[in-house]
C-alpha cells in the first residue's frame, strides 16, 4: 500500500491544480480579476451578511388580503356552479367567511343547496371541512369557509411564503440568505452582499399569480370604463393602460405550472415560455376548444400582459406568452414563475443595507481563531511526529484548505462566521486522520516489524477507522443541510466540503510523500518509533 504509483501522484498533481485553479481569484483584486483571459476562472467566496454587509428586510403576509381573495374566488365557483345547474339568483352578498347567495325562486332552494354543497366537497385528509353549506331562510344559503380553516390559512401563507420567497433568491440553497418567521405573520430576510434592498424587494414582493381568463366579449368595455361592470366580469388594463374587460372566472392558474422559460416569440422578441402540469393541461385543452374564435387574457398580479385570440384547441399543454418583454424582464419573470406564486401579498414593513463594519470585530476574531487553531496543530504535529511526518501532515493541512475555498469558490457557497467554524472544525478532522495512521505505524514499529510493513500497516489498518468517522460526519452534516436554514447550511456545507477534501489532501499527501521518502532515504528505522 505504501508505494510510489503513478496513479497516486497523478492524483495529488490534479488536486493540487484544481485548488490552485480555482482558489486563486481569492488573492487577487477586482481589477485584476477583470483583466485575466475569459477562460479562467474568476469566482470567489462569497461572504455572509456579517462578514461583508448585504440587505435586511421585514416583511409582512398579507393574509386579509389572500382571505379576501379566496372569498372572490369562491364567489365566482358559486355563481358558475348555480348557473351550470340553471337556478336563478338574484344576488351574490360575501362576508367575512363566504357568500350568501339570494334566490330568485325558493322552490329551487333544495336543488341550490344540493349543488353548492358538492362544491363545498367532501372533508380532506384531516377529516375536517374547509367550507360548508347552510340555509338562512327560504331563499337565501351561505356558502363559507369553515373557522378552522380560516385560523389554518395564517399559518399556512406565512410558511408558503418563506419558502417562495427562499427559491427566489437561493435557487441553489447554498448562498446562506436567512429566512426566519418572526411573529405570526411577519418574514425576516438577511441577503449577504444584496447592497440595494430595493432590488431585493422587487423579486420577493411580486406575488406572482399567473392566470388564464376568457376576455368578456359579449359587454362593451366603454360601458364598463361607465361603471357598468357585469357582476361575472371585472375590468383590467395591460401595461400601457388599456382596459379590458374579463371575465372573473379562472380557467387555468399559475398552480398548474410546472416550468417555465425564456423563449422567444415569432418575430424573435423574447417571450416566455410555460407548460402545465397534467390536470392544467386537460383544463387548458377543454377551456380553448370550447371557445375557439374568442380571445382570452393571460394575467399576472391583475395586470393584462396579453389577449389573443384562441385559433385552435391547444392540447399540448405548453406554449409562449408574449408581450413587451425584455431579456432581463423576461429571465426575472421566469425566476418569479418557477419559484412560484406567493400565497399573499407581502408588506415591506422596515428594509435597511446592513454595513460590514458591524460585523469588523466579529471578523477580526475569527480570522484570528482560525490562524491559532492552525498554529497550534502545526506545533502539535511538528512536536509530537518530528519534522518530517509532522511536516508532510502540514502541508495535506494546507492543501486542504486550498481546495476548500477553490471548492467554496466553484458552488458560490456562503462563508459566514459559523461557516469559519466548520473550516476549523475540518482542520481538527484532516489532522485527525493523520495522527490515526502514524500512531498505527508507531505501534507497529514498535512491536518489532520493519519500515515497510510499519508504513504499510499504519495505512492499512487505520483506514477503516478513518472512513467511519468521516462518513458518520457526512451523515450529520446531510441531516443538518437537508432540515436546517441559512446559517446551518453553511455550517453543514463547508463541513462536507472540508470531510471530502480531507480525505483527499491528509491520506494521499502523506502517502505520496512518505513513499517518495521511503524510496530515496531506504531508512532502516521509523523516525517516529522511539517519539513519546
């Protein structure tokens, strides 16, 4: 095991190019970053909120407004449910919970409950309703959400929304962007290195709800711009301020969105690209072969992007909208839509830049404990193995650290100060693998075997030690990044990155090295063997 191969020093070679490769834009200043030939790589770390400042943001859910929403929107299934069944009304009243519907003629009271309480469907999972049917007289019903759910909807927008707002702005999970509750219905947000909060805002506050509704081609908009609006239509204006008037029912919703893309349009102007999901698609199929030669209007937080016309059934569930779109506005679009839409409107309630020079003391620590800690293991090693074995283990130490930061560099991963206690942390681990292996060798030596078979040994034994403990780390540090958050990931990150890399930098630098030695210095005895 403890031989010279051209394997092994190939492998130590591309190692130690790849954190050469990618580590060092990290010396480098931006202007020289900036004048380096476009093959090269130019990432760098990226700092944390208390490492180099970024945006602070405190948002409030909206949930009155999503309550009022859901409440139009169950206005609109109740009155397209009784006008299917063909009972007359003559008013839709909504309430704090619901609708109250009056009928034209109580004799179709029985028949109008029967169908609105199919509506209501069955209890879900929990075994609990979210709406309910009741009578208040003879020609009148109330079509509400029970109590419980309208106590559930809070809870449940607030938690929506942070997970929204988090596949908005950490697409990868790894930028260690904080996103925590606070309150009942209030959303925190920490972005390292966002200077403009305003920009921050402008792709976590748009809510996103993407809509397809039949343009209301039977009524006249000039009518409607008079305020005479039909009670199943609402009027709606497009960018450039021109009215439309829509019908209130929803075909298809950005729910049934499963993807979309930066496309392009006929005449080469960027559009956007969507396909729905399986039910959408089979929504979308019936609602365009039943109205082919009708317009209908593509909508996106109340504001019309584009009406055409419906030339044929479209039953591929995909295609393009277009509009006044440019790349930038287009790719922003395509990051609100597949991140999804948020389940309420979010209120800017404080939104600041926070400065680096908070964190300057905080910075200034780690970079120190960071610096001691090395230290004092260069000693230890040095002092407890001698120059030799202690200084090849250095040296796997600092190759270690190179390909962490060329690692960290290449995902664009987050570096806090928590994350500064994972690279420590991994520090403590490569070294560890070290001390495991010459211990061994020691043992053997002194037992009376020779060099190579010491060596030999001491690689071969403390292996399967050593990769126990490395892959129990690893399972932690998954638990950690798959149920953790902002700074727990980052933690969880770096120490993956630091594990993996030592294994690579500890074992193979010591066995390269030590082969290297053992092969020009032909030592009789083990310079370790007599060190206490």
């Amino acid at each position: 095991m403890i031989h010279l191969s051209r394997w092994k020093v190939i492998l130590l070679a591309a190692t130690l190019a790849f954190g050469l490769l990618f580590g060092y834009a990290n010396v480098l200043s931006p202007a020289q970053r900036d004048a380096l030939p476009g093959w090269l790589p130019k990432n760098t770390l990226n700092l944390g909120l208390d490492l180099q400042g970024g945006s602070y943001l405190l948002l409030e859910v909206d949930v009155p407004a999503m309550r009022a929403a859901k409440i139009k929107n169950l206005t609109e299934d109740a009155r397209t449910t009784l006008s299917e069944a063909r009972i007359n009304t003559n008013n839709f009243q909504t309430d704090e919970a619901g609708v109250i519907v009056t009928l034209s003629d109580p004799g179709q009271a029985d028949a109008a409950y029967e169908a609105l309480r199919t509506l209501a469907g069955r209890p879900g999972p929990t075994g609990v309703a979210e709406r309910q049917v009741q009578r208040l007289g003879t020609n009148r019903l109330s079509l509400a959400f029970t109590e419980t759910a309208l106590n559930g909807m809070s809870a449940s927008a607030v938690d929506q929304s942070i997970e929204v707002v988090r596949r908005r702005v950490d697409k990868t999970g790894t930028k260690e962007i904080s996103i925590t509750r606070q309150g009942a219905d209030r959303i925190v947000i920490q972005a390292p290195g966002e200077s403009d909060p305003e920009a921050l805002e402008r792709i976590i506050g748009q809510t996103a709800q993407l809509t397809f509704q039949m343009v209301d081609s039977e009524n006249s908009v000039a009518d409607a711009l008079a305020g005479r609006v039909p009670p199943d239509a609402e009027l709606m204006f497009d960018a450039e301020n021109n009215p439309y008037l829509v019908k209130r029912r929803v075909l298809v919703s950005g729910e049934n969105l499963t993807h979309a893309s930066v496309d392009a349009d006929q005449a080469g102007r960027p559009a956007i690209g969507f396909r729905f999901d399986g039910a959408g698609a089979r929504r979308f199929a019936v609602a365009t072969a039943a109205n082919i030669g009708k317009p209908f209007a593509i909508i996106l937080d109340g504001k019309v992007i584009s009406a055409p016309r419906i030339n044929s059934a479209i039953t591929g569930g995909s295609g393009i909208i277009e509009g006044n779109f440019s790349i930038a506005s287009a790719s922003e679009m395509v990051n609100l839509l597949n991140g999804g839409a948020l389940p309420a409107p979010l209120k800017v309630e404080e939104r600041r830049t926070v400065t680096a020079e908070l964190g300057a003391d905080a910075v200034s620590a780690g970079k120190l404990s960071t610096v001691i800690g090395f230290m004092i293991i260069v000693v230890f090693m040095i002092g407890a193995y001698g120059l030799l074995f202690g200084g090849i283990s250095v040296l796997g130490l600092v190759l270690n650290g190179l390909l962490i930061i060329a690692a960290m560099s290449v995902t664009q991963a987050t570096l806090t100060l928590p994350g500064i206690a994972g690279l420590v942390l991994t520090f403590a681990v490569a070294v560890d693998a070290n001390v495991l292996i010459y211990e061994r060798m020691r043992d053997e030596a002194r037992s009376g075997r020779s060099v190579i078979a010491s060596m030999d040994a001491g690689f071969g034994k403390a292996w399967g030690t050593i990769m126990d403990a490395n892959v129990t780390t690893l399972v932690a540090a998954a638990i950690m990044f798959a149920f953790g958050a902002g700074p727990v990931r980052g933690f969880a990150w770096t120490l993956s990155i630091g594990v993996v890399t030592s294994m690579l930098s500890a074992i193979l630098t010591a066995q390269v090295l030590l082969a290297y030695w053992l092969k020009v210095a032909k030592p009789k005895k083990l310079p370790i063997a007599d060190a206490e």
